[in-house]
C-alpha cells in the first residue's frame, strides 16, 4: 500500500505539492525504500521484491525507483535503487524474476533500466 501513494505518474508535480514540497517527496520516497516492513525467513528470493517497502514485484509501480531523478533531479539515489535492484532482485535462473511476468513486463524493465 505504501507504494501506491506514488501511483500517479501522469501528476507527480500535484503529488509533490499535495504533500507539501520536494523535501517531503524526498522523505517519503525514502522512507518507502528503507522501511522495514518484516523479514521473511525462507531460503528463496522474495517474490514480492521487497526492497523496503517498495514491492518491485508489483509492476504498476516500476516507475517508482526512478522518481528520485525525474521528481528531485537526483540520478544518484535512482542509479543506487535500480543498480539494487537489477544486482539482487534478477538472476539467470528460471525463479530469477521479482514476482510474475505479467505479458514480459519484469523483463521489460530489466532491460530497459539496464541500457538506461
């Protein structure tokens, strides 16, 4: 739930100035992605794609990692998250996918977040 509050890609700027400025944006989008939410104590990958409270696995919100940069002009965080991603949440097994692959979806993403 937490990750949809930034469900509103085509008003992100009303988003920002709903919630009281870049700076509040900024904390919120933080603490959404340092949030600890629970720790799951099986062997296997987490299929929802927890990076804190953001579920990578839950493809509406793909856009979500990179609203560091276009939101707040930081490329740095962004990079930081999706470099996260990408490294931990992917592999080259056949459970090497964050959640299901809804019509190639997840994969989509990796690709285009790893050309950029």
């Amino acid at each position: 739930a937490l990750t949809w509050f930034f469900s509103v890609p085509h008003d992100i700027e009303g988003l920002v100035e709903l919630i009281g400025g870049l700076d509040a944006f900024r904390d919120r989008l933080n603490t959404l992605f340092t949030s600890k939410i629970g720790e799951l104590e099986i062997k296997i990958k987490d299929y929802s794609g927890l990076v804190g409270a953001y579920a990578h696995g839950n493809e509406p919100t793909h856009h979500v990692p990179f609203l560091f940069l276009t939101a707040l002009g930081d490329a740095t965080t962004t990079n930081y998250y999706v470099d996260h991603i990408l490294n931990n949440l992917y592999d080259d097994t056949p459970k090497g996918l964050p959640g299901n692959d809804d019509a190639g979806q997840m994969s989509a993403w990796y690709v285009l977040a790893f050309i950029g």
